[in-house]
C-alpha cells in the first residue's frame, strides 16, 4: 500500500498544481459569440425607361433609362404636360453602348439624368452630331461629359425597353 501511495500522491500533486482534480470533468469549450445576420442589400432602385424625342432624328429612337422617383415622376408630368413642366434631358455621357438604347454607341448615366427648360450652350448637339464626334466628346466637345441637348423631350414611356415605342399609344401626333 505504502507503494501505491508513493506513485499516487505525485500524481495527486501533478494534478493540483495543473488546477484539474481527479473528480472534476474538463472545461467545456468556450461557445462562439452568435454570428449575426448580415445587413440586407439595398433593394436595387427601380428603373424606368423613358424615349426622348429630337426634331432631327428622322428615324430610331433616343432611349433614357431613370432610377430617380424625383425624375421619373418630372418625366411622366413632361409627358403629360409639356408646357408646363421641363421635358429636356441632360445628364453625364457614357461612350458605351446601353442595351436599352440601341443603335447609339453612347447613352445618359442613369443617376445623372436631370429634366430641363434652359442649358448653357456648351453641352447642346444632337444625337447624330454626338455620335459621330463620339471620340472628341469629354473635352473641348461636351465638357466634363455633360450632355443637353436643348431640342429634346421626353415623349413617351416604355414598358419593356427593348420593345417599340408607338406615338399614337401616347396621344403623340406629328
């Protein structure tokens, strides 16, 4: 007996000065804290087309896409009321084709689109005159990327961008 106590109150001792007693069942792990949920996406903003008319574009159409309610609600009041509420569009030039405004090589950045009555000269040109000076623009042609050109209205509203646009759907006649 006197053996059995020599190896096991070394052991005992061993044990002690870990901080573990024989009798007591190890530590549980520690949890990890909750992991919380991660913040929800901003709902992407509501897009909505609008066709710009120009007097010079003899065919195709001009095809701006909105995501502001503020203007999309400016350009259904310029569809409704013309007279009485800006319908010419400016805004920043992308020289990237958009797929809701083919043939153009180019079209308005979404967020920068703004309804106007009167521009300063420097950002006025047609669509055609824009395309075709397509490289020149950004510079000494249409500053800063701003485009207004002063001749155009918006004249209709699309369901479905890549769908025709019909003018007498409108109440628009020539």
């Amino acid at each position: 007996m006197t053996r059995a106590l020599w190896i096991v109150t070394p052991l005992l001792i061993l044990l002690t000065l870990a901080g573990c007693s024989p009798a007591e069942e190890p530590a549980p792990e520690p949890t990890p804290p909750p992991q919380e949920e991660p913040p929800a996406a901003a709902p992407e903003p509501t897009r909505v087309y609008f066709v710009v008319g120009f007097p010079t574009l003899a065919e195709g159409r001009f095809v701006i896409a909105l995501d502001n309610p503020k203007t999309i609600e400016q350009a259904r009041a310029a569809i409704t009321d013309p007279d009485n509420n800006p319908s010419s569009v400016m805004g920043i030039l992308s020289k990237e084709p958009a797929p809701y405004n083919p043939p153009w090589s180019y079209h308005l950045e979404p967020s920068t689109i703004e309804l106007f009555d009167t521009a300063i000269e420097v950002c006025d040109a047609s669509p055609e005159y824009v395309e075709e000076h397509l490289e020149e623009a950004c510079g000494a042609f249409l500053p800063d990327c701003r485009w207004c050109p002063w001749s155009s209205q918006v004249v209709g509203e699309l369901e479905d961008p890549s769908g025709t646009y019909d003018e007498t759907e409108a109440g628009e006649s020539e």
